[in-house]
C-alpha cells in the first residue's frame, strides 16, 4: 500500500486528490485473474474488510471456454489465497446475455459496428455488480477497486469526481469506461491508473503473486480460441446470412461493378480489408481492397483500393445518445463551446488512439439524446456508425455517444 501512497504523492494532478478508504470500510476487489487485478488486489489486502469478487458473464457451453472460465476463476482463487483474501463469484451470465450480448447482435444486424466492452463496463462491472453490492453491503457503504487503467480524481474545486486517462497512455482504458454512470465514480477506485505498465508487472513479481507472468488478456471474452483469428466464423453461429453484392463505383460515371458477395453487412466493418479476387494483371485494379461504405437499402459493401484511399477519411461526425460524466455541472453543450475555443476538447472512436482535436461542435435541441455533430481539425480513417466516440477535456473523459453517421 505504501508504493501505492508514494505513487500518488509524485503522479496526482495539481488542485486534485485521490480519495482513500478507511481502516475498516468494506473494500470490494474485482479480480478477472488476470496480473492488473491481482495488483490491485495485493495493494488493498491489508484492509481487514477487503474480499475479492470473480464475476461470471458468459454461459460457457464450449469445451473451450469452459476450460478458459475455470482457469481463470482458479487463478483468482490462488491470488486471493496467496493474500489471505475472502473471494466469492457472482454470476451475471443473464444480464450479460440481455444487455451486452443481444444488443450486440442487433446492432451488427442494422450493418454498425458495435463495442461490447463499453456495454459491459456501464451495465455489468458498473452496473449488475453494483447493485449486487448495494443489496449486500448497503448503497455508499463500500468500495469497489477494479484493474482499469484510467483514474477517478475528486477536483479539490468542485468537489465533483472525475473520470481521466490513466498515466499509462499506452495502456488507458478511460474508453471503455466513457458510458459508465457518474453516480458511480464516488465509491470506485482505480488504483492501476496511476502507474505504467511495467511497474505493475514488477510489482507484481517482487510480491510474488502467482499471475505475475500470466500474458494479457486478448480478445473478446465469448468468443473461443479457435475463433480469435476469425470473429466472422463466431458471428455466423448467431446471425443470418443475408448475402449481397460487393461493387465499386466508377467516380466518374456512378457505374456499380460488382465483384463477389458478401455474407451480410454484418461481416465486414469500414476500412477493413477485405479478399476478394481482383484482376491483378490490370493496374487499375492491382493492390488491397478496403471496405469503404455500407448501403443497407441495397445490402451492398462498396470497396476502394488502398488503405489510405481519400475515401476512408472522414472529418465531420455525429454522435447520438450521448452519456455525460458532468453530473451537477453547468449545460455540457457551453463546457464544449469553451473547450473548443480553447482548443482542449479531443476525440477518439477507438481505445489507445492519438486524441483528435475537435475544430467546430454543434447539437440539436436535446441533449439528454442529442445529435452532437463535431467538425474536425484532420480526417480520420474508418469512423463506423456504432462504435463510440468518446469526448475529452485534454485528460478528462467528459462523455461518450454512439457514432450514427460521418462525412466529409
């Protein structure tokens, strides 16, 4: 704990602080296994009332997975022996079914590209299991640690719990957590953000823990190992097929040319490269081919040649259903104004990407469901209608939207 203290002392932000449980507050661990929840685990085992939670998501009906779900619960169980710490599983497999992974579905069905470890961050890690400790422990009587990399810091101004990247930039995971409800930040510690990558595995092997050289996770937890390479063989089990017409578009005449079939929109995503027979002895068609629209009305994948074709890029977004992590604050809409005269609001439609400096915003009327329309400074590659754009105040996550549309 004290490395921990010390870390803190050096890294937290000028006019913020790090709030610390007391002796005996009840202290909940969420421990996947794998070496960041042991850490954290290990940095909190000293409390008298801190126990350790595995959760179960996923109904593991594959010799594969099952084997994979058992490993790491046994892993889990040998950290929180080795620590001398209570551990318990809790099984949300329904909830995860219902809130993760059929609005998963759906969402490929529609042709958008979804993220389900958004949806299970806000619903399961902060949602099921926070009500599971409310009934058990009482609302506000606990704290629940996690192994994310991000940070949540109380500004000593407004008394408002923030959520931030973590120091780590190649490792934040503040993305992920960008749907996550603001009344939960208050009771929730994420000790991992504050330090690097390879001081969590030293410290992990000078305690000892017997995870410290278990590689990190990859992947999506429900699909199995023989399908990692190959997402699209795992979607099939659950989707129809729905095949269609791969084209390109002459720019000149508008002429469709099509060139093979697709299974559904579902099967690819936008600036994926795609293979499929091309004639090679021609130049105009020599090279790798990348999906650059979706037309639901036709169900056809339109492709283009290259990987940085001009019609990958896009530099105006929109956002829908957004969720704000300015709970109490003044209207979102003038906090962006500002910060886009300021030039500190940033993007991002993926995890460990450049932050991208937002040039203009605009929203409709509502902002409780809003059309947030943002303007900017550089076109980006690949924007796919239902994956998350989330919103930044240089370090500060200050919310998220599903990306409903993006153009030029």
């Amino acid at each position: 704990m004290q490395r921990y203290l010390d870390v803190l002392k050096k890294r937290l932000p000028h006019g913020f602080k790090q709030l610390q449980p007391s002796k005996h507050d009840n202290i909940i661990i969420a421990m996947s296994s794998g070496v960041d929840s042991s850490v954290s685990a290990a940095l909190f085992s000293s409390f008298p009332k801190a126990r350790g939670v595995y959760m179960r998501n996923w109904n593991n009906k594959q010799n594969d997975m099952k084997n994979c779900d058992e490993k790491d619960w046994n892993d889990a169980r040998k950290v929180a022996e080795y620590l001398n710490l209570p551990i318990e599983m809790v099984n949300f497999e329904k909830e995860y079914w219902i809130d993760v992974f059929e609005p998963m579905l759906q969402s490929y069905e529609l042709g958008v590209t979804p993220n389900p470890d958004v949806l299970c961050n806000r619903y399961i890690k902060f949602g099921s299991l926070k009500r599971n400790l409310d009934e058990k422990y009482g609302r506000d009587n606990y704290w629940l640690v996690t192994g994310h990399y991000s940070r949540i810091l109380q500004n000593m101004g407004t008394s408002q719990f923030e959520l931030w990247r973590g120091v780590d930039m190649s490792k934040d995971q503040s993305y992920y957590l960008s749907q996550v409800k603001p009344n939960a930040l208050n009771q929730v510690l994420l000790p991992m953000g504050h330090f690097y990558k390879k001081e969590v595995r030293a410290l992990a092997q000078d305690l000892q823990l017997p995870t410290a050289q278990k590689p990190d996770s990859q992947g999506i937890c429900f699909v199995n190992n023989s399908q990692q390479g190959n997402f699209k063989s795992f979607l099939r089990e659950y989707l129809p097929i729905e095949r269609g017409d791969v084209v390109t578009i002459d720019p000149d005449r508008g002429k469709k040319t099509v060139w093979g079939q697709h299974d559904g929109l579902w099967s690819y995503t936008l600036g994926q490269k795609i293979g499929i027979a091309m004639p090679q002895g021609d130049p105009k068609y020599r090279g790798t081919w990348f999906v650059s629209e979706k037309l639901k009305d036709t169900n056809e994948i339109v492709i283009v040649k290259g990987r940085e074709n001009p019609k990958l890029f896009r530099d105006n977004v929109v956002l829908t259903k957004m969720k704000w992590l300015m709970e109490g604050e003044i209207n979102p809409m003038d906090i962006l104004q500002d910060a886009v005269k300021n030039g500190s609001l940033f993007m991002q439609y993926r995890s460990l990407q450049k932050p991208i400096p937002i040039k203009e915003c605009k929203s409709s009327p509502d902002m409780a469901d809003c059309h947030l329309e943002l303007l900017l400074k550089k076109p980006q590659r690949a924007m796919a209608p239902g994956q998350y754009g989330c919103l930044y105040l240089q370090d500060r996550v200050i919310g998220s939207g599903i990306i409903l549309s993006s153009a030029t």
